[in-house]
C-alpha cells in the first residue's frame, strides 16, 4: 500500500483523501456488525459498491464549492487506516453541514474524537461554516461522549427515531459551532 496523502495533521490522527484502493477496507468495516448497528446501514456493501461510494464522494469533493468533504482516518503510530469521516450535506447559503463518521478499527483509543475535532476544524476555518450537525443512536454511550469531547453540544432526541439492534431507540441530535472549539 501507498504511503498516504495526508491534508490534515493532529497528535493521534492524520486524515487523507478516500481512496479506491482502500475501498475493500472501507466496504469490510461497514459490513462489520458493530459498525453497521452504529450506521443504521441496511446494504451489504461489496468491494464493487465501495468502489462506486469512492467515486461519489470524491466527485462532490472536487465540485465548485464542495458538496463534501471525506477523509480516510490513519492512526500517526503507524499510518495504519482506521476509518472514515465526512461532511454531507453541505448548504453554503445555511453555512451548515452534517457530519458522520465509522471508525472500523482500533475503536476506544481516542482516534476518532480526534478525528472529529480535525474535521470540525476543517469545516470553520477551510470552508466557512457556521453550525455542523449529527445524529448518534442513544445507545452509543462511547461515540456520544467522543462526540461532546471533540466540541459537540447535545441539542435534543429523536424519540424512537431509528430501529437499531432490532429495537427502536431514540436520536440523539447535536450540533457544534466555532465557538466550541475554543
């Protein structure tokens, strides 16, 4: 493998373009049951789809302004990919966007609330935005605790909003601004 392209630098995490040749890896962490739960993703993804999500993404990662903004994860210990991270649903007149994020390996570590707070900076400063939103299951104690660490604010539920696990489980939404970084 490459040695990867890295835009962004933290202390435990870099974070590089997606690529296609990872594609295999990214489609196999989706496809992982713990991942998947968190994701409320009912597809199975394939070497093939993953290869076809790549493209998308990178496509409106190049648009005149971005429509997203996607990353591979790489743990600085060994430049180790370990996940991904994005912004979709990026409105400039709003000056918003929703953030999402699968961590397929090495959970737990703090990898991923670094990873946040890089692409929560990414999103002010490089793009402009004012308010960047997401939705964690209530039941996913751990990502809402990285998600608050790396400067979230919770803002309110989505009662019985999904079904995860085979149950319905509420929503929790949260947002975070420029001032919450500071």
């Amino acid at each position: 493998m490459d040695a990867p392209d890295l835009i962004i630098v933290g202390e435990l995490v870099a974070l590089g373009p997606l690529r296609r040749d990872l594609a295999a890896t990214y489609g196999r962490w989706v496809n992982a049951p713990d991942v998947r739960e968190g994701l409320l993703n009912l597809g199975i993804d394939t070497p093939a789809t993953a290869e076809a999500w790549v493209d998308e993404q990178v496509k409106k990662g190049v648009e005149r302004p971005p429509a997203a903004a996607d990353f591979t994860i790489y743990d600085r210990s060994d430049d180790a990919p370990v996940g991904t991270i994005g912004l979709f649903d990026i409105s400039y007149v709003h000056s918003t966007a929703e953030l999402g994020i699968a961590i397929g390996e090495r959970r737990g570590q703090g990898l991923g609330t670094e990873a946040v707070r890089l692409v929560l900076e990414w999103a002010f400063r490089t793009l402009g935005l004012h308010s960047v939103m997401l939705g964690a299951l209530a039941w996913n104690e751990g990502g809402l605790r990285a998600y608050e660490h790396a400067g979230f604010r919770r803002i309110g539920i989505r009662r019985g909003g999904a079904v995860s696990r085979g149950e319905r489980t509420d929503v929790v939404l949260m947002d975070a601004i420029p001032e919450d970084l500071a």
